[in-house]
C-alpha cells in the first residue's frame, strides 16, 4: 500500500500547505519536494483560506507558535475541512506551555484532522494524560527506551476514538493507530533525537 500511495503523489504531485515552524520549515519544504509533492509555506492570514483552496491537503504543526499563525491556522483548516481535504496535525511541543497545549486542544475540537502525529509526551498531553514534555523534545521513559506500556497505547486509542483520526506516535518505535488497526514500526535510530525537526520532517 504504501509503494502504491508513495508512486501515486509522485504522479500526481499535490500541492501541500504547510503552516509550519520556521525552525525546520526549509526541511519539510525539500523533504516534500523528493517525496514528488509540491509544498507552498504559506501562513499569512490574509491569504491562507485561498491557498487552502487551490491545495490537496494541509499541515498545521505549531513548532514556532505566536498570535500571528493561530488565527491562519484555523482559518485554513476550517477551509480545508469545507472543501473535503485532509488536515494533519503535528502539535510540537504540547504539555511544554498552556498557550501549546490549549492551542491544540482548540484546534482539535475545530477541525476535523486526518492525521495527528507527535511523540509520546505531546500525544499524552493532548489526550489528557500527564505528559512530561521538556520544550519541544519527549522526556518521557517509555519513549527513551522504546519500552511502551498498556497505559500509553490507550492513551493514543482513546484519542483514536475522540478525533477519529490516525495517530501517529513517533520515536524509537513508531507506532499508527488506524480505524481498525494498529501498528508497531521498528525503524527509528537514536540519532535522530540528535537532529532537529526529524519529527516534522516525518
């Protein structure tokens, strides 16, 4: 399946919005481009609601969050969600700051997103559990050592069920939670922790 999708966005090359974090915004932006899709980064809120339209899907990560982008963000996702195109959430840093954590809260319970991706503390913390985040980076146990508890896959299949999204948690072990299933991913390596915005790249 995913040779099948991977060949298909080469085919197609869609247009991707991405309001991103200028931390790691050039990445994403080259990370799409030899993926075959064609990124636009733009969040300005005077014009975010018109890119949305002309793009096949929108990424909202909240790395670099300020009072300029939040309003862009949810003016673009409500557009998106209008035309029937999928969102995706990457909620960096959540649990660190009440202004990140009640950001993606709000942005949850308004948009309908089709993919939430973070790493264990950032998923914890917005499906109501106690997340340790330290800035943006996870500091929880279970996700230095790879070792995953009962209490952490429910925490993400019961953000499962309340968004009705995919959940993607990234770290040493990846692991997708999907309508029906779920998925144990063995590929990560611990240099990545050592290289800013892997996450956001994924």
């Amino acid at each position: 399946m995913f040779a099948e999708n991977f060949h298909e966005v080469r085919r197609s090359c869609p247009l991707v919005h991405c309001i991103t974090n200028y931390v790691t915004v050039n990445d994403c932006a080259n990370v799409l481009l030899a993926c075959g899709a064609s990124p636009v980064m733009a969040d300005d809120e005077r014009e975010v609601e018109e890119i949305a339209s002309i793009a096949s899907s929108l990424v909202i990560n909240i790395g670099t969050l300020n009072s300029r982008t939040i309003p862009s963000m949810f003016k673009a996702g409500r557009k998106a969600n209008e035309l029937g195109r999928p969102v995706i959430l990457d909620p960096v840093g959540a649990g660190a700051s009440t202004l990140r954590t009640t950001t993606a809260m709000d942005l949850i319970r308004e948009i309908n997103f089709a993919v939430i991706r973070g790493n264990i503390s950032e998923i914890t913390a917005i499906a109501g559990g106690k997340s340790n985040t330290r800035g943006v980076d996870a500091s929880d146990p279970g996700l230095m050592d790879g070792d995953l508890s009962a209490d952490v896959f429910s925490l993400i299949l019961k953000l499962r069920k309340k968004t009705g999204a995919v959940i993607t948690v990234t770290g040493p072990k990846d692991i997708v939670a999907g309508e029906k299933d779920l998925y144990l991913i063995k590929n990560g390596h611990p240099m990545m922790s050592k290289v800013s915005g892997t996450g956001c790249m994924l």
